[in-house]
C-alpha cells in the first residue's frame, strides 16, 4: 500500500475482489441495470440529506433544490450521475465502496459455479449495486463532499474494477456526489440520449426526485453549438401516494425493485391507504425468492419509512414481527413526527397500531393467496415457510392465522413436499379422532420410515411428517389447532382406546400381563440407558422403538441442542417391545442370561439407530450382533 497525504492506494476487500471479478467478466445480459442501480443510490443519498436537513438545515448549503443529474459525453466515452446529496468523507468512501457490508456475501460467493452464465444469472438474483457499474465501464470515478463540510475536504475515489483502487483529496465546491463511467468499448449503444432516457423512464420513472438531463438538441441546433436546457426524465412523484387506478402493474414492480435491490419481480402486492384514528398509505410486497442472508443473524430487515412523504428510515424493523421479515415495503405516515428516531419508534404508540394493521394485512395477502393460487402458494411455502414457522412463538394473538397457513408433509401420499394444511388434516381425520398426530425427525425419509408410524398406518390415522430445525420449536408453541390438540407419536403413552374394539382392548391388557416377566428382567439390563420398559401400543412390524416421556425432550430436539453446542442434562427414554415380533417371543424364552442380555443390548441399540440416535460403542455393537447371527440356526 502507498501513502501520501493526498492520494492513497488500497486494495480491494477480498469478497469485492471476487466479486468484481465476475462482473467484469460477466455475461450478464440485462446491462443497463447499471443505471438503475447508480440512480438508486443517489436517491438514497438524497433523502439522508432531506432527513439530516430537519435538524440542521444549513446542511443544504443554501441549495435545498434536490434533484439528479446525468450526463453522457461521445467524445470521452463517459456518463456521469450528479447528485447533491448527502456526500460521502474519506472514511464512508472508502467503506462504501472498498468493502461489502451486505450480509449474505458468503453465502453468494459460495454459491458461485464456475459457469459464466449461471454466475451471471446469480448477478440479478443477488444484486450487486454500485459494482454493476463495471458491466458496461473499464474505469470508474467517483468525487464527493459530505455535506456541511469544506469544499477542501473533497474526496475522489478511482478505480479499473481489478485488485485495487485509489482515493485522493481533492476541492470540490458543491456537497453530493458525482459518478462517471468510462464506458468499454462494445458499450456504445449507452452513449445515446434516447437510450438513457429510455433506461431512466423505465426503471426508475417512480424515483421521488427529479432526474434531469440536457434536452436533446435538432441537428440545426447542434451545428450552432446551442447549449441544451435541461428537461426532468421521470415523473417524480411518490408512486404511493397516487390513486391506484393511476398506477400502472409495471410501476409497481419497477418500485419493489427499486426497494428491495432484488431483480426478480415480485410474488404479489397490497396497495393500502388507511383512514380514520391513524392515517397511513401501506405498499407491501412479498418477494419471489428468499434474498441469501435472510438467515444470516446481521440480516437487515424491515420497511421504508416515511412521514408526510419526507423519508425518515430503510430497514424500519419495529413495523413488522421478525417472522414477517421477508415482506418489503413502504409506510407513509402522516401521524409521526419527522424528527423521529429508531429509538422513539421502539415504543411509539403510533408504531405498534401500523403494526398491528401491517401485520394483518400481510397474512390476508398470504390467506388469499393460498385460497386462491395454491400454486403461487406453494411457491411461496418453499421459499419462506421456515420463517413463518416462527410465527406462533412470537405473535400468540394471530396464532390461529398463522396455524392456518402453514404446510407440511403427511403420510396421507408419503411425499417430501409440503403442502398439507392443518385445515387438509382435520377434514380426513377419523371417527373419533381426537388429536393431530405429528413426528419429528432428523429428515424426511427417517420421518417418513419411524417405527413409531406402523400403528397409524396400519389403522389409516394421517400423522404430519416434520423434519426441519425450526419444527421443534413451532410444536413447543403451537400445542393446538381447532380445539385439537397436537400429539407427538414419540412421545408418552398413546391413547387410541377410541378407535380400539373391546376384543383388542383385551388382547392387549392379557400380552402386557404375559410380557411381565421378560419387561422386568430388561428394565434390569437396562437400568441406566432407559427409564422403563413397556409393551407397545405404536409397533405392528418393528420389535422396539424408543420413545421420550410425555415431560421429557424429544431425542431430536436434544440432538438439535447438542449439535448448537448445549449442554444437555441426560434424559432416559421409554422402550417399547413388540410382542408379536419374533425377535421378541424368542427373548421371552431365552433362558440363558448371558445371551438375554446380549440381545436386549442389541434390540436397544436398534431402536436408538431407528430414531436417528448414535450408539456410544458401535464396534461393541456389531461384535454382538456377528456373534448372535452365527448362533442362528
């Protein structure tokens, strides 16, 4: 690194450096993005200017004219966009630009193939800002001043898109920012007025300030060297705050992009103005696609927050409950104060009733949306259902909506996709069933192939296959649905004595009695591995399964916690015995004790292997199990 105390050199954080890499490299096709993405970030940088201005608005510097200047030059082979916003120091630019703050870089860059136009195609889906400038430009050049500093303490920040990149002081009369573009040289198409205005019009015709540009001149006009007057490009007016029947499909989706910096459109919308105590425009969109960090615990979420039309915040979090962070959007609040902070709005009065209303709106988009396209839903539910699982643990007054929109796997077809509701579950319930049965395990097939099932299959009673993380905690909160309480199958004693006749109610009080002797003497063997040894009510097929007591963790769950690094109390489990399993009536008559033990050993450790557990001694294991199959005759 060189040093001066003018101009400095440095390199590239890493992630930019790969991630450079492939923009300049890219076969990206959609190139003009650039322009959108520049003319988004200098509207950005023009509300944080509106927003500082209310408390000192000597920050204008005697120019509160806000507004967006671009520019092309043939000769040069440059286009340039002027803001007068905010501006940047020496310490922002070099932040702003030298490094990628954006959660969720990893999880891009890992997801990177090597294919040029795949890569290119995780470009639109990741969007990549300021650096799509190096799409179309070899060599970009960026001159700012912050606001309410000197004209002296200008920087200029200059780089080819390669390993570095320099950044000098320079004077610099107006506060703002300045980009120019020095375009490659196949890029000639964007060296046209009616291209950019084109390119303007179409993506960014909804930003709120002016975008302005020199008026095209005639060719007499251009012979008399005519200076061009300026002409604003787009409409300038907050899309929100118009009539919606004023408000084309394609504007909308054109702001959510805007928005959200996603470049896929979006799954729907909800325009909302509401009246009456609070009055509040609400513009909710639900993305296509989970963005990279939504799981990232640095994740930035929330809306964008306005009052009266003036900008106040991005990321307005306290507007929506995390399970909901996924929605993007703008509030227009003529209620709040416009010198409100983050810290007012933790617990302003005002914010909890828009959230209230925010969040009812969004779960009616989401139940019209799986009344009506179960399709589209079903899109949804695999981008987003883990995180709307979180929801009956955080929102307990709208658990019941929530309940009603979730999806799952079930034994009804045995198949991996999700999308049995509780509503589907309750409508094929049995005569007399009273409960909505559930399993949890490590993933679905071991779900799906639980021992603990062979009861409900063979009695044709549906049981919700779960094998996400986030299902332990969902059940631990939503212990109910309908006034049916929700049961694990692998959990305590099961009371199915409903659906039982009186002749198999016998059958099995008389095979408990028989088994007597042979449960003691394996609650001896067993002694310090389980809690008791019973005969099963859930096996048909298998000879054992384990199964946690009704106040205890569940085994996944406790292999959940173990693996995030708690320490877990031991828990002893229940085995259960089935005594119409050969395995078992051949135990029942083992006299030898030293072979009983072996075999219970066994049939414990296979029972703790059904349900996803890890042996402590598997060499023992197998010796065992070699030596007992050679005794076979």
């Amino acid at each position: 690194m060189s040093t001066s105390p003018q101009t400095e050199t440095l390199g590239f954080q890493a992630e930019v450096k790969q991630l450079l890499h492939l923009v300049t490299h890219s076969l990206y096709s959609n190139k003009e993005i650039f322009l959108r993405e520049l003319i988004s970030n200098a509207s950005d940088a023009l509300d944080k200017l509106r927003f500082a201005a209310l408390s000192d608005a000597a920050l204008y510097e005697d120019d509160n004219n806000l507004r967006i200047f671009i520019n092309f030059d043939e000769k040069k082979r440059t286009i340039t966009i002027c803001d007068n916003g905010i501006g940047m120091n020496r310490e922002e630019i070099i932040e702003n630009l030298g490094t990628i703050a954006k959660s969720g870089t990893k999880d891009f860059l890992q997801a990177l193939t090597g294919d040029q136009a795949k890569d290119a195609n995780l470009i639109g889906k990741f969007g990549v800002g300021f650096y799509s400038s190096f799409v179309v430009a070899d060599k970009v050049i960026v001159q700012s001043r912050h606001a309410g500093t000197l004209s002296n303490q200008g920087i200029m920040w200059e780089s080819d898109g390669t390993g570095e990149y320099t950044v000098t002081n320079i004077e610099k009369e107006k506060h703002g920012t300045e980009v120019t573009l020095y375009l490659k040289k196949d890029e000639d198409e964007f060296l046209n007025g009616w291209r950019l205005r084109n390119i303007i019009q179409k993506y960014s015709d909804h930003i709120l300030f002016p975008i302005i540009m020199p008026k095209e001149l005639n060719e007499e006009e251009k012979k008399q060297a005519k200076i061009p007057e300026e002409e604003t490009i787009n409409r300038a007016t907050a899309l929100w705050t118009l009539p919606k029947q004023d408000i084309k499909e394609e504007d909308y989706k054109e702001l959510y992009k805007h928005i959200s910096h996603d470049f896929e459109e979006p799954l729907l919308y909800s325009h909302n103005r509401v009246e009456g105590k609070l009055e509040y425009i609400s513009l909710l969109y639900i993305p296509t696609r989970a963005p990279f960090d939504l799981w990232q615990r640095e994740h930035k979420y929330g809306l964008k927050l306005y009052a009266q039309r003036v900008f106040i915040m991005d990321d307005a979090e306290n507007l929506l409950p995390g399970y909901l962070r996924f929605v993007r959007g703008i509030i227009d609040s003529k209620d709040l104060p416009l010198n409100v902070s983050r810290e007012i709005l933790q617990s302003n009065k005002i914010i909890e009733n828009i959230r209230l209303g925010i969040t009812k709106r969004v779960l009616d988009m989401l139940d019209k949306l799986a009344a009506d396209d179960k399709e589209k839903y079903a899109k949804f539910w695999q981008a987003f259902g883990q995180v709307i699982k979180e929801g009956p643990a955080e929102d307990f007054a709208s658990r019941e909506r929530i309940a009603k929109l979730l999806r799952f796997s079930s034994t009804h077809e045995d198949k991996a996709e999700q999308d049995v509701s509780l509503d589907d579950y309750l409508a094929r319930m049995k005569e007399g069933q009273d409960k909505i049965y559930y399993i949890t395990a490590d993933s679905f097939l071991a779900a799906k192939n639980s021992p603990h099932l062979e009861i409900f299959r063979k009695k044709g009673l549906e049981v919700l296959l779960l094998s996400e993380r986030i299902d332990e905690w969902l059940t631990a909160h939503l212990t109910e649905y309908q006034g049916k309480q929700l049961q694990s199958i692998a959990k305590g004693d099961l009371d199915l004595s409903k659906l039982q006749d009186t002749a198999e109610k016998e059958k099995q009080e008389e095979t408990k009695t028989n088994f007597a002797s042979v449960i003691e003497q394996m609650q001896k063997v067993l002694a310090d591995k389980v809690k008791e040894v019973k005969v099963s009510d859930r096996l048909t097929d298998s000879p054992t399964c384990l199964v946690a007591t009704n106040d205890g963790m569940s085994a996944h769950l406790q292999r959940i916690m173990q693996a995030s690094g708690h320490a877990m109390p031991i828990s002893k489990p229940i085995l259960e015995i089935n005594p119409e399993h050969e395995l078992i009536k051949r135990l029942k008559d083992e006299q030898d004790d030293t072979r009983f033990t072996e075999w219970t050993d066994i049939l414990f450790d296979q029972a703790l292997i059904a349900e996803g557990g890890q042996l402590e001694n598997p060499a023992e294991f197998v010796k065992k199990l070699n030596k007992m199959l050679l005794e076979v005759k």
